[in-house]
C-alpha cells in the first residue's frame, strides 16, 4: 500500500470513531435520563405511601375503626367510602388507594360515587363528611 491509501484508511476510521463517540455520547445520555425518571419515580412513589398510610391513620382515628377490615356495615363503608373520596380529591390514584386497604381496583370510584349519591339524600351523611374533612385539614 502506498502513502495516499494509508492517509485515507487513517481519515476513515477517525471518522467512523467520531460516529461511534457521538453514539455512545447519545447513548450514556439516554441511560442517565433513564436512571433520573427511575428515581423520581421512586420518589413520587414513597410520598404516595406516606401520604396514603397518613390518611388511613386519620380515617381509623376519627371513626375508631379499622378501614382495612373486611366488615361491610354502614360505619365501615361511609368510612371508607370518605377515605376514597379525601384521597381522589387529593389527586391520588383511586387503584393506589384501593390497593392499600385491600379492595378492588374500581373500589375507589364506586365509594366515592355512593358517597356523593347519599349526600343528596342524607344529611347527616353530608356532615358527618364534611367535619371529617375539617379534622383531617387540621
């Protein structure tokens, strides 16, 4: 081989690396964007818990019950039927809270939309509701 095709063989291979670099700059970039999603997930998903595992404190607090128990009387159900409300107001995911209690995924909508049926027709309902919501914004 002569001199002029070393030259070109040198020109294309420092191309090809500065190709390949550029890759795997895009690439590392990728994968730390990846990584940060993961994290802020992560994160989002622990203030979840902690906001949920709040809520049900304050719900079993101020109706002296377990809202995780299984039993379907009226307290339980307006209780839990409040807890799915406060939550979804609070812009948590209804298959979230229903999870931590041990309910189907399509609890929470059911419960809040009985909730808000009964308060055209019971008062008490209403109240009972809206000073729960007073206790927990104190």
């Amino acid at each position: 081989m002569d001199k002029a095709t070393y030259k070109r063989r040198i020109w294309t291979y420092r191309q090809r690396r500065k190709v390949f670099r550029n890759h795997v700059k895009n690439l590392s970039k990728k994968i730390r964007q990846w990584e940060a999603c993961l994290r802020n997930r992560e994160i989002e998903e622990k203030k979840r818990k902690i906001i949920i595992g709040k809520l049900i404190k304050r719900v079993n607090e101020y109706f002296d019950i377990d809202i995780k128990e299984k039993k379907q009387n009226k307290k339980y159900v307006l209780a839990r039927n409040i807890y799915f409300k406060i939550g979804l107001e609070r812009k948590l995911k209804g298959t979230h809270l229903a999870k931590e209690i041990g309910k189907s995924s399509k609890a929470a909508a059911k419960g809040r939309l009985k909730l808000l049926i009964s308060f055209k027709h019971d008062n008490k309902i209403k109240q009972t509701y809206h000073s729960f919501k007073k206790y927990f914004e104190n």
